[in-house]
C-alpha cells in the first residue's frame, strides 16, 4: 500500500449530533494534520464535516473542499479552506472528491454519507479504485449497517471476499494503520457472478 497522503472523510452535515461525534471529528481533524495527511471532503462548514476540516486546519494541515454550486448558495461553503472547489453537480463533486483521495475514512452521517459509502464500496467491487476504505463505528453507531451486510452475504448478495472491500474499526489510534494495512479488495468481476 503506498503511503497515504491525503483522506476523504464522509461524515453527516448535522450539528445536532451526540458529543461523542463531535469530538471524534475534531480529534480525527487534528490527527490527519499532525501526520501531514489532507483531508479531502464535502466543503461545508457545518456538522461533523466542519468539525473535521476545522480540526485539520487547527493542526495546520491542508484541507480542500468539494462542494456544488447550489449548495455552496445555501451559505453551507467553508470559506477558511486552503482550497475549495465548487462543481455543477453532486456526481462531479463525488468524482472529485474520490480522484483527490488515497484513501476514506467514514464517520457518523445520514443518507448522504451512505450514499457515498456505498457508491465508493461499489467502485472498488467493481475495480475501479483499490484505495483503503474504513468505517469508524463510534459508540455502536454503525453496528446496525454492519449487521446489515452481514445479512446480505449470509443470502448470497454479496460474496464473502467482499468483506475484504472494507474495515470496521472503533479508535482514533486505529483509522491510519487499518489504512495502511487495508488488504486489496479486488475481487474478479467474473467470480462476483459466477
């Protein structure tokens, strides 16, 4: 695995969120700075995804945003960013965001961050990346989605090697060697239907 560089957080907008996440978000923000790793993300200044680029930025890391025009309207744009990027689509922005990447980390989020979650696990089934992808189950939140995929390769929906495709951690001190370490998720495309 080649030295990781620069991380995309999918984490939720939402400021009205448990301590817990906050301060996850935060610590997570700081750690990447501290280890030069940018962050790549959505943009916004609010809830957890603010939280972690002010994090980084406080750490004296780098951050670039990522964000669509119509939302960078509604005044959700981080403007104290060392680079934000606005792009005409939520399509564009997630490209973005996954070219820019060495690597994701996934915190608490609501659909969006699942909608990402998902669209990035399913690139890398489908081979088009081979880049890291770790979910931080802080406080249990994630233990249902986990139970979830469980279910899904129990009725042969997902293969077992697909497992393979991401890790499921629970500590700060966990998110760059679960990284480093993440094994190849390329699975053959023909075993996925055969």
């Amino acid at each position: 695995m080649p030295q990781i560089k620069s991380v995309c957080v999918y984490c939720g907008s939402s400021d009205k969120v448990r301590d817990e996440y906050k301060t996850f978000a935060s610590n997570l923000g700081h750690m990447l700075g501290e280890n030069n790793i940018d962050l790549v993300y959505g943009g916004g200044h609010v809830g957890l995804m603010g939280i972690t680029a002010d994090g980084v930025l406080e750490a004296g890391g780098e951050v670039t945003g990522i964000i669509p025009h119509f939302l960078d309207r509604m005044e959700v744009g981080h403007e104290g960013l060392t680079k934000l990027i606005r792009t005409e689509t939520m399509h564009e922005r997630k490209q973005k965001m996954a070219e820019l990447s060495d690597g994701f980390v996934i915190l608490p989020g609501g659909l969006g961050t699942l909608d990402e979650l998902f669209e990035i696990l399913t690139w890398r089934q489908l081979g088009l990346h081979d880049k890291p992808i770790i979910i931080v189950n802080i406080g249990g939140y994630w233990d249902k989605l986990v139970e979830l995929i469980d279910h899904m390769t129990s009725e042969h929906f997902m293969r077992p090697e697909n497992l393979k495709l991401f890790n499921v951690i629970t500590s700060l001190d966990q998110v760059i060697p679960a990284m480093e370490k993440q094994t190849s998720g390329r699975v053959s495309l023909q075993d996925k239907w055969l």
